[in-house]
C-alpha cells in the first residue's frame, strides 16, 4: 500500500501501541489488562508496520522470525511456573520480592509468566498473519 | 519433591514439547528429546501410582489457592493408572514415530504437538476441577487437529473437519452443561459438587444436565448414535498418530463420563436404561461395520467403537463387579488398540497398502511378526487366559446379576458382538497372514525389508513392548483386578476423595 497517510501515521503510531502494550503487560495483575491483551496490542503494531511498509520489511525490523518468540515465552512461563517448586510451594504460587523496586513496583513470577504469555502472544499472531500474507502473494 | 509429583506427569510433556519446538525443522535432536521425554514420563507415573497405592488420594491445590476456589488436581488411583496406561502408550508411539513418521513430517510441529497431546491427557486425568477439565479437552482438541492434519493431503482434511466440528460440538454442550451446573451451585471442583449437587431442590435440571454431559463425552468417546466420526477420519493420518488417537483420545471421553456418573450424577433407572440401550446400540453398530470394511485401519476404527460400548454399559449396571470390569476393560482396550493402529501401520510398511484383499502371504514371509500379531488378537478376542477374557467375565457376572430388560440385551450384545469381534479377527488373519499374496501384488516393493536394523528395531520393538504389557495384563490378572477393584470400590464410595480434596466431608 503506498498511501503517505497511512506511512506517516505508522511512523507515529508504531512507539505509542507498543508503549502502550507493555502499560497493559504491567497493569494487569489488579486490573484490567495483562499479557494476552499486551501481545495482541504488540502484534497491531508490527501488523500496521507491514501494511504500510510490505511484510519483508517488517521481518527484516524485527530481526527474529516471530515463530522463534513462542518457544521462548513459553519457557518463561514455565519456569516462572515452576520456580515455586524449589521452595516446597505448588505450582504457579506467586513469589514475590520482599521490596518494591523502583518505577515497576511489587515485581513477583506472575509477571514472568504475564511476559511470556505476552511473548507467545506476540509469536503465534504475528506467525499466523505472516503466513497468510506469504500464501496470498505467491 | 513427593508433593509435587502429581502435577509432573504433565509439565515433563510441557517442558519435553516446548523444548522440542526450540529444535524447530531438525527432526534427530526431537526424536532423541522426545524418547527421553516419554520415558520420563513413564517413571514419573510408576512413581506416581506407587505413590497414590500406598500412601492414598494425593491432591495439589495450584498456586496455593485451597479448594473449592482454586484449581485442584488430584490422583486417586483411577486417574493415576490412567496416566500411567498413557505413558506406556505414549513411549510405545514416540518410539515406533522415529522411524514411522516421515522427516518431512517431523520438520514441522509433529513431536512438539504429540507431547502437548500426551500434556493434555494427563491434565484431563489429574484435574479435580470441571472448568479445568474442559479447558484440558480443548488442548487435547488442538493438539489431536493439528495432528490429523499434518501433511496436508485431502483425505486428512476431509477426516479433519469431520473430527474437529463435531468434537468442537461436543465442547460446546459439555460447556454449556458446565454453565449450568455453576449457575445452580456456584462452583465448579468435583469434589464440592458431589458435596453440593445431593442438596439442590431442582433434581430435574439436575438430571438433564447430567444428560448432557452425557451426550457431551459421548461424542468424544463415539458413542452410538454420534460415533460416525470416528471410522471417517482414524484412517487418514499416519499409523503413529492414528494409534495415539484410538488408543488414547475416546478412552479420555469414557474416563471422564466414568468420573462425572460416579462422582456427581448417579444414574436412576431412566438413566440406566438409556445408558443401556445406548450402549446396545454401540456394540452392535460397531461389530456390524467392522465386518464389512474391508480396509485394516477402518476396520480397527470400527473395533473401537464396538468396545466403547462395553465400557459405557459397565457404567450403566453400576454395580462393584461392572464398573471394575469397565475399568479393567478400559485398560486392556488402551493397550491393544494402540498396539492394532501401530501393527497396521507396519503391514502399510511392509505391503505399501492396508487394504485386505490386496494383502497377503505375511505368514510366510515375516512368521516371528505374525506370531506377535497373534498375542494381541487373541487377547483382543478374550481367549481365555489373556487379557480380554478377564474384564468380559466380571461385565458379564454383572449383567446376569442386573434382572432388567435392559440389562438383558446388555448381555445379549455383549455375546452377539464378542463373537462378531472374534469373526472379524479371524477373517483378518486369513486375508492378512494366511491367504496367498494376490498376484497382481507380488511386484509392490517391501519397505521394511530394506530398512537399517535401528528403524526395524524402532518399529517392531513397540509393538513387542505394548504386547507385553497385554500378556502382563493376562497372565497377571490378579493384581490388575485388585487395581480395578479397588477403583470401582472408589467409585461407589467416593468420601475419601471428597476429604481429601476439601480436607472435610
């Protein structure tokens, strides 16, 4: 699509949705928002990246094939999910460090498993859609 | 390490599959990965069984959070046998895919998935909570469809949205039951239903929920009238993944239809007498069309529904000899159909076909193979000391003991398509092993003859193990019989588990 709008636009709207989905990733453990919503706003922007500027250019900017992101999430969230084990707890019980860090506030596993989540999220949309718009050119 | 052993059957698939998808397009580090991982996997469900045999119900509740607001999962013996059936399924199936499944295949997501599957089977086994039983079913679902559909050819997309719409079908009255069943009591753990559900006023809404869990596990362990997906899409993926299908995915729906009609329902006699006749129905349709396909794995597909039937007329009777028989059946049946889809998958090898009448002449070439395929179909038939004949005796005691109608023609099918199985079985090894090969078939290449010592060893040893479970099973009845006891005791007396669960009755 060679619409100078929608290129511009891009160039502006690309930092703020993902800005955007990491306030989401980190907002969702008491309210509304989490790694799944994060993810998908994630995958907008890289969507929106290759509407505007084709899909090559888009995988060329990410650096990584987005089917390498699923495996990697996914060990996040398991081994946030585990790491209660070692301490004689049952799976997936929230540890948490005793002070709050600067800026991110309470950090505990739940948000390790929020970003691999967000991480998988971002992998299997972004694979889906690539995927189709391979099969659509040939 | 003792308390969290309950929940490693599972996460060992987990961390096996997502391993496994780090080694994406190389198919030899997956297949070692994945050999480990299963025969982990089995440790882990001795250790688990030996576990629940001596120490009792073991529950976890996940993240802390106590029952009935968090998820439990609990291991009673029941759930613990079956995952421990599972393993040995699963190792036979990883073992036999290192040289049954195709390189191209393996490039893609084949062992990742397989191992999700195997995740979700041990979920739906291990999990005390309705909700989380669903979402289990929704993996096994997922993982079984790409499975199916792996390889792309049109016959496995036909048998894929045959399989996928009427399992997601299935999903959605199972789910729509579960909505009910919350809105009447407010929670969802089975151990706080079977507590909570006696106490309801409105029984009749009761009843029809229980019957659409009913029909909800019915059409995923193809039950009759709802079965006709089953023989339609079993044929079409490779033997591996057709084997993990038969020998695994209809037993997980007679699992949880055995778990939810003892724990939360019981059947009345309205129930019992649908129960019945469905089962009727099942046994006779699936004797009926394993008798005219002509096709090997067809025919196995129809010999699954066939002993479905036994299996859920079991639950129906209700009694400790019936649903130990169930149970018993239940075991045997994972272990034998397994083991039918892997052999069949090794006559495609050896023929390049699996349709009967162009087969032939096995017996000759291959004598050791067919004594092997010999244990398996007699203990399928119910010859007397193995393993089919043991389960049939108690299904049979029951039915005799049960003096209502339906529970006449209980029996009477139970005879009828007893006998039409040893027909079929019989009729089978006379194409297969003991017919000449036809003529026109002497030029079609043997691909297993060829093969390097490793891959034969690869595919036969699978069967050999399976089939050695099955003679375990016969020759040593005693112990399998004090299991399944033990299990219908738990089941017609479920306050164990409730305490364990909820820590009160």
């Amino acid at each position: 699509m060679k619409n100078i709008i929608l290129r511009t636009a891009t160039a502006y709207l690309i930092p703020l949705l993902l800005l955007f989905s990491v306030f989401l990733l980190l907002r969702g453990h008491y309210h509304p928002g989490g790694g799944f919503v994060g993810g998908l706003v994630a995958s907008i922007a890289f969507v929106l990246h290759g509407f505007a500027f084709k899909m090559q250019n888009t995988l060329r900017l990410m650096k990584f094939h987005p089917s390498k992101f699923i495996p990697v999430g996914l060990s996040v969230s398991i081994i946030s999910s585990i790491l209660p084990m070692f301490f004689k707890k049952p799976v997936m019980t929230g540890l948490w460090l005793n002070k709050p860090l600067p800026i991110l506030g309470n950090v505990g596993t739940s948000l390790f498993f929020d970003i691999g989540v967000y991480l998988v999220v971002i992998g299997v949309t972004l694979n889906i859609l690539f995927t189709i718009s391979d099969s659509g050119q040939q | 390490m003792i308390q969290h052993l309950i929940i490693l059957p599972v996460l060992v698939h987990l961390i096996t599959g997502t391993v496994n998808l780090f080694f994406w397009g190389k198919p030899q580090p997956q297949r070692v990965m994945s050999l480990l991982g299963t025969f982990t996997a089995m440790l882990i469900a001795f250790a688990l069984f030996n576990q629940v045999r001596s120490e009792g119900v073991m529950v976890m509740h996940a993240a802390n959070w106590k029952a009935p607001f968090g998820i439990s999962f609990v291991a009673d013996t029941f759930s613990s046998s079956m995952v421990l059936f599972t393993s040995f399924a699963g190792f036979a199936v990883s073992l036999f895919s290192a040289a049954g499944i195709s390189a191209v295949r393996a490039q893609y997501a084949f062992y990742p998935i397989f191992h999700f599957l195997l995740m979700g089977l041990n979920g739906a086994f291990l999990t005390g909570d309705l909700f989380n039983l669903y979402v289990w079913f929704e993996v096994i679902i997922m993982a079984s469809f790409v499975l199916i559909t792996l390889g792309g050819s049109k016959a496995q997309m036909e048998g894929g949205v045959k399989y996928v719409s009427l399992n997601l079908l299935a999903s959605v009255i199972f789910l729509t039951a579960i909505a009910i069943v919350y809105g009447l009591t407010g929670t969802l753990n089975l151990a706080d239903l079977a507590i909570t559900l006696p106490n309801i006023k409105n029984q009749g809404l009761i009843n029809i929920t229980a019957l659409l869990f009913f029909i909800g596990f019915g059409i995923k362990s193809a039950v009759f009238p709802l079965y006709f997906w089953l023989p339609s899409s079993y044929h079409t993926p490779p033997s591996a993944v057709a084997a993990i299908f038969a020998g695994l995915l209809t037993k997980v729906g007679v699992y949880a239809m055995l778990r939810m009609f003892t724990l939360l329902f019981h059947p009345d006699d309205f129930m019992t007498a649908i129960i019945l006749i469905i089962s009727l129905g099942t046994m006779l349709t699936g004797a009926l069309g394993a008798i005219i396909k002509t096709d090997l794995k067809r025919m196995f597909s129809y010999l699954i529904i066939c002993h479905i039937g036994y299996m859920v007329g079991g639950l129906a009777l209700f009694t400790q000899a019936a649903l130990g028989g169930a149970v018993f059946y239940l075991f045997h049946d994972m272990m034998i159909k397994t083991n039918l889809f892997l052999i069949a998958g090794v006559i495609k090898k050896i023929r390049g076909t699996t349709n009967m009448p162009k087969l032939g002449g096995l017996y000759h070439s291959y004598p050791k193979f067919a004594l092997l395929v010999a244990i398996v179909i007699f203990s399928l038939a119910g010859t007397p000391p193995l393993s089919g004949f043991w389960p049939k005796i108690y299904l049979f005691q029951a039915g005799f003991a049960n003096t209502s109608w339906a529970s006449n023609y209980y029996v009477i099918g139970l005879i009828f398509s007893s006998l039409i199985t040893l027909y079929v079985l019989a009729k089978m090894w006379k194409d297969v092993f003991w017919k000449k090969q036809p003529d026109t078939q002497i030029h079609v290449p043997d691909h297993f003859q060829p093969l390097s010592f490793m891959k034969k060893l690869s595919l036969i040893l699978p069967i050999v193990f399976l089939a050695s479970i099955t003679l375990y099973i016969g020759l040593d009845a005693e112990r399998v019989l004090t299991v399944a006891n033990d299990i219908a005791k738990e089941m017609l007396n479920p306050k164990p588990y409730i305490k364990a669960v909820l820590g009160h009755l």
